[in-house]
C-alpha cells in the first residue's frame, strides 16, 4: 500500500486519487454547466443560438476549459481533510 503524506494526515494513495478524480470531474462540469448556462442568456436571439439542444451547446462552448492548478490543490486539500481519521 502506497500513502500520501501530509504533516498531519496519511493516506492511502488509491482511496486519495480516485477521491480526487471525483471532485476534480464534478467541479468541472459544474462549472462548465454553469458558463454555458451564463452565456446562453434568456432573451429572444438565445434560443437561436443554442437551439433544441442545450448538452451540444454546452460541449461546444467548453471543449478545452480544464481546472486550474489552484483548484487542484484545493481539491487535494479537501479531500485530505475528508480522509482523516476522525480521532485526530
């Protein structure tokens, strides 16, 4: 078993990336949902530009936008806090 080692916390290394894998891909897609949502707007001429299909406007409008290198370390800060043992 492989940890990450932190000054207070140890964890499994597995358990800790797949954490972190989830949080990193539900932050992303709500932010890519709510941008699309933003600039999509609610008045006449937004209907034509998203059409019938809101998912395809949404991929289209976002392809590319990762998180940044901040937002990582807070995810990994998060998650070592969600993992530690709770007699600590």
């Amino acid at each position: 078993m492989t940890s990450v080692n932190n000054t207070d916390v140890e964890v499994d290394n597995e358990q800790f990336l797949k954490l972190c894998d989830r949080l990193s891909a539900y932050l992303l897609e709500t932010r890519k949902r709510n941008l699309a949502r933003a600039l999509m707007g609610d008045d006449e001429f937004s209907n034509g530009m998203v059409g019938e299909d809101f998912t395809s406007f949404e991929q289209d409008l976002t392809r590319g936008l990762q998180l940044t290198p901040y937002d990582q370390l807070r995810i990994q800060s998060r998650v070592r806090n969600i993992l530690r043992p709770s007699n600590s």
